[in-house]
C-alpha cells in the first residue's frame, strides 16, 4: 500500500510540473507575439506609397517620391533619379539631334527616289546622293556648321516626278531652288507655307500646275518668289501681301487669270521703297 501511494504522489508531482511547463511556454508566446505586434506599428514598409510622414532628418522612401517632368535643359534622368511611374523622360538636345538628322536624310531619300534619281538625274547632279551617309556632301545640299541643310540647288537636274510634300518639313531650309526641271510636275501644296525660314524658292521653268497656295503669304522672310513658266492656274492670292521682305517676284508665262491685289501692287511702298519686281503677264 505504501508503495502504491508513493507512485501515485510521484505521478500527480509529474503533472503539475507539466503543466508549469506549458503555461510557461503559453506566457512567453504572449510576449514575443506582443513585441511583434510593436515592431510592426513602428516598421515602414517602402513598398506602401500610403505610408505615413516621417520626421525630419529621416529619408523618406523612394518609391513615394514624385518627380516633375523634365526639361530639355534638364536633360536625361540620371541613374539613381528614374522618372516615376507615369513620367516620360524627354530626350536631352543631342539625341534629339540625331533624331533629327535621320529624319532629313530620309527626306532628302525620299526626294532622289520620287523625281527619278536613279534614273533620269544626271550623273553629275547625284554625285554622293545615297552612297554618302552625310547628306552634307551630296551634290547640291548645302548645311549650317550642325549639319543642318539650309539649301537645296536641284536646278537644271533632269528631275522626273512630283515634289514630295515631306521636302517641307525641313523648316530650318533658306533656298530651295529646283529651277529648269521641265519633266516636273504636280502642284506647290500647302505645306509650303511651314518654310518659315526660306529667303528664296525657285521653280522657274517646270511643269508645275494647279494654283498658288495661299500658304506662301506665310513665309515672311522670303525675299525671293519665282513661279514663272509653268502651268498654274487661277488668280494670285492676295496673302502674298504679306511678304514683307520680298524684293523680287515672278509670275509670267502661267495661266493666271484675274486681278492682282492692290496690297500686293503697294509691296514696294510696305518695304521703304526697296527694288521689288512684280513681273505678270
């Protein structure tokens, strides 16, 4: 009897030391789940763009910086400064250059092609005309030191076609002079009124028809305006009073109908007397 009693007191002393034990174990859980639970509150996830401010002297976290839209005098984003999501970096001025410069090559391509280079050019005129990469040094383009071209000289050339409208996208152009082309044909589209920097455009003796675009009025220093034998059409508009610098201008040998207008007839007056020539049938 003794011997029963004893185990069964050494059995309850196990049990209570177990459950001293687990409760132990319960209690410590409670404590780290507690500290937990502080150490989140106080943690900045730099992943939330919803995050809270934080105090002075602190970084706040990159992904909630905003950047504001860059300038061409700012140039390219560096590095460690990406646009935010939503921002389009605007290219800096020299690869806008290149940009640029790929696009009047391809302009000047399109212009070979279209009045029949390959063809009907002269060998002399196409001198370099596509096998150059620089444009700059094909014959009968002339460029500005950045490899602008600032005049076109395509006359007595044998050109054969059209002129295509992409040619007046070159706004920084000052000539264009295509002059003695009888096989060139087709009409002067509008799109030549974007030449704002042209001082003289020629077409003297082509094949050119239709009427005169009232776009022309547009280019304001164009000094020089030769449209004479071809075969446009209609009356000459009265825009073309607005060529405040013009000093010369030529219309004879068109089919050109009706009156000319009083404001175009007073140019030399509006240009302090200077040497203008208004030349009709």
């Amino acid at each position: 009897a003794f011997r029963v009693g004893w185990v069964i007191a050494r059995g309850k002393i196990f049990v209570r030391r177990n459950k001293v034990i687990v409760y132990g174990a319960m209690a410590l859980l409670l404590v780290v789940s507690a500290l937990l639970v502080v150490l989140k509150k106080d943690h900045v996830d730099p992943n939330n763009s919803n995050t809270s401010s934080v105090s002075k002297g602190q970084n706040k976290p990159f992904a909630t910086t905003t950047l504001s839209p860059i300038s061409h005098n700012q140039g390219v984003p560096s590095p460690m400064h990406p646009p935010s999501p939503g921002t389009t970096a605007v290219p800096s001025s020299a690869s806008a250059s290149v940009e640029f410069l790929a696009r009047q090559q391809t302009i000047l391509e399109v212009l070979y092609y279209m009045t029949g280079g390959e063809t009907y050019w002269d060998e002399d005129s196409k001198e370099g005309w596509i096998k150059s990469s620089d444009v700059c040094e094909w014959e009968g383009i002339m460029c500005s030191d950045n490899n602008i071209v600032k005049k076109i000289d395509l006359s007595e050339t044998s050109l054969k076609g059209t002129i295509p409208t992409d040619i007046f996208e070159l706004s920084d152009l000052r000539e264009l002079l295509i002059r003695d082309n009888p096989d060139l044909t087709g009409t002067i589209p509008s799109e030549i009124g974007n030449l704002n920097s042209l001082a003289s455009f020629s077409i003297y003796n082509c094949n050119l028809n239709g009427s005169l675009p009232s776009e022309i009025g547009n280019m304001s220093i164009l000094r020089n305006l030769n449209v004479a034998k071809n075969a446009i059409t209609g009356t000459i508009p009265k825009e073309i009073s607005h060529l405040a610098s013009v000093q010369t201008m030529y219309f004879f040998d068109n089919d050109l109908d009706g009156k000319v207008d009083e404001q175009i007839c007073r140019l030399r007056d509006i240009n302090g007397g200077s040497s203008s020539i208004l030349w009709t049938d």
